[in-house]
C-alpha cells in the first residue's frame, strides 16, 4: 500500500471510529478539541486534526493510541485496517 492510500485508509476508520462514537467526523475543530482534553502530551492543533481526517497525515504512534483509546477501537486497526475488536 503506498503512503497516499495508507493516510486516506486510516483516514476512513478514523472517520468511521469518530461516528460509531457519536462524534462529528467533519469537524477538524470538535476533533481537536476532544483529544486535547485527554492527551498528557502536545496538544494537536485543528490543522493537524483536518490532516488527519482528510487523509494527508497519519499521527504519531502516541496520538494513535490515544485516539483509540477514546474511540474505543484498536489502535492496531485503526492503523493497519482489518477486522475492527
């Protein structure tokens, strides 16, 4: 899978992710804002959240699982893809 196809895959499962959990999936803001309340670490800025929802940028292995944690998904599946736990 190539990088273009891999951002726009997790991407999909973020999106995805973000619905399941009654979540708005098309709003960069809401996003970052929702995972700056719980990361410890760099709060994300609305840019990068709308990277990461548009499929230009995958975070990094931290924010990742965060993100899963919240979403109540696998960090591995929101990655890698496959069959979602």
């Amino acid at each position: 899978m190539n990088g273009s196809t891999e951002r726009t895959s997790f991407s999909d499962r973020l999106r995805q992710a973000l619905k399941d959990a009654h979540y708005s999936p098309d709003s960069p803001t809401k996003l970052a804002r929702e995972f700056n309340i719980r990361f410890d670490g760099h709060p994300v800025t609305v840019h990068a959240a709308r990277k990461w929802l548009v499929g230009e940028a995958i975070p990094t292995q931290e924010k990742l699982r965060m993100l899963a944690l919240w979403l109540g998904v696998s960090a591995e599946w929101l990655r890698f893809g496959g069959a979602p736990d």
